[in-house]
C-alpha cells in the first residue's frame, strides 16, 4: 500500500509539472510564434496598402522568415514600412540579413528607419549595407516623394537622434503627409502637422499586466495608457505596433506579435 501510495504521490508530481510546463509555453511563448495581422482603415485618399512591420529583435524572434514572406504574399501590400529595432549585436546581422531577403523577395517597395537597439549596434555601416543590398530605402532624418503621398522617416526619438526639421525640410505638403518613426514618445514635442504616424517600441506592453510601464518607464505616452493601436491626436492620426520580436524576455503574455495593414 505504501508502495502504491508513493507511486501515486510521483504521478501526480510528474502530472503538475507536465501541466505547467504546458502553462508556461501556452501563456507565454505561444503568443510570440501565432502571428497576428492587425488591420487598420483609415481613408486618407491615397489608395494604398501598407504593410507595417516593427521590432524585429532578431535575436528573439520566433516568427521565422518563411512565415513573414508567406504573410506578405497573401496582404499583398503597396508598400512596406519597417519602423525600427532590428537587432543590436553585430553577431546577429547575418540573421537580419535573412529576414530582409526573405521580405525583399515579395518585390514590395520597403522604406525602414532606426530605432533605439538599432544604435547600440558597433557600426551602423553593416546595417546600412544589409537594407542597400535588397534595396531597402533607410530614412534617417529625411522624406521621399511617392506618387499620392509624402513619406518622412524621423530618426529615434529616445537616444537623441531624431531631426524633425531636417526631416521635413523637403516635405511639399501637398499631398497627405505619412511620417514613420520608432519611438512615438516623438509625438509629445512633435510640432509639424501630419496626417498619419506608424510608430512601434512599445511592445504593447508585452507582458499584458496592469502597472508595467509604472514598474519598467517607457516614457510620458505609455504612462498615459497609450501604447499600441490607433489614436488621433492634435497634429494627426498615429499608429503604435505591438511589434513582431521581443526585447528584454523572449516571452510575451497576453499580447501577440503582430503585422499592420494600414489601408489608407
């Protein structure tokens, strides 16, 4: 009987453990490998289908390339806007170099900025090369024309190098104004007008517990509670990504890596 008794007490011990290393997996890997395609209308008139990517984080992402390829084959975007955070070691390029290959391979026009991890990086030269090689169009502080829309990419806000006037010193305004950023902390001192912003950083939380940015400061905008989705403020529309990769913990909890689709 006291045989029986023990080998029952280690049935049940080895039965919790199964469970909560199932828990575990379900609460808060789970949600960085099922990929979310967030959607987002907004009609601004000019007719395109933007495909919003932010926070890589290389080094943490579960998303494997083929997955991010196949997800753009079937959004068939106009345009795809990487808003910053690819990696911050040098040993982790060659595998960013993958993830760009991959997403260059749709023959999707790309236009990409910089964001905080991207500034810890050694030498942003490898980086630089990487996105020219598959011809991704790097913003640093500066706009381009496209045919319905003017696109200006702000440099990150967070470690000081964001240039707004330098930025917009070729923007015409004459035609809907998109500005893509990393850090939307950008937005509280931001004095030009614009008529929509896609930002990312925040992760929305990534751990989706109340009080997060009161222990971890993320800055004025996630204390006020906004730190993901769609927001109008006083000099336009924005737009702030969950993100695809993770920093810090590879793990997320209530809150999915995700894409947007803007369709403006």
């Amino acid at each position: 009987m006291r045989r029986s008794a023990e080998s029952m007490e280690w049935h049940e011990i080895i039965l919790i453990l199964v469970i909560g290393v199932i828990s575990l997996y379900v609460l808060f890997i789970f949600p960085t490998q099922w990929l979310k395609v967030e959607k987002v209308h907004y009609p601004l008139g000019i007719g395109a289908r933007i495909l919003q990517i932010s926070d890589l984080h290389v080094n943490m992402l579960r998303i494997s390339p083929y997955k991010l390829k196949s997800t753009i084959e079937k959004i068939k975007p106009d345009y795809i806007f990487l808003t910053g955070d690819y990696t911050y070691k040098n040993k982790y390029l060659p595998k960013l170099e993958r993830y760009i290959k991959e997403i260059s391979s749709c023959n999707v026009p790309i236009y990409a900025v910089l964001g905080n991890h991207d500034h810890q990086l050694p030498s942003l030269k490898r980086l630089s090369h990487i996105f020219k090689s598959y011809n991704v169009v790097l913003l640093c502080n500066d706009s381009i024309e496209l045919p319905t829309f003017e696109l200006v990419g702000i440099d990150n806000y967070g470690t000081g190098h964001s240039q707004v006037q330098k930025a917009f010193r070729k923007v015409t305004e004459r035609k809907p104004v998109i500005i893509i950023t990393h850090d939307p902390e950008l937005l509280l001192t931001l004095s030009r007008s614009y008529s929509y912003l896609l930002g990312g950083h925040l992760h929305g939380k990534q751990f989706n517990v109340p009080f997060v940015f009161s222990i971890r400061r993320k800055g004025k905008l996630a204390s006020q509670g906004i730190y993901k989705g769609f927001h109008k403020g006083s000099k336009g529309a924005f737009y702030i990504s969950k993100g695809i990769g993770q920093a810090g913990v590879n793990a997320r909890f209530m809150v999915r890596s995700e894409v947007t689709v803007h369709e403006l």
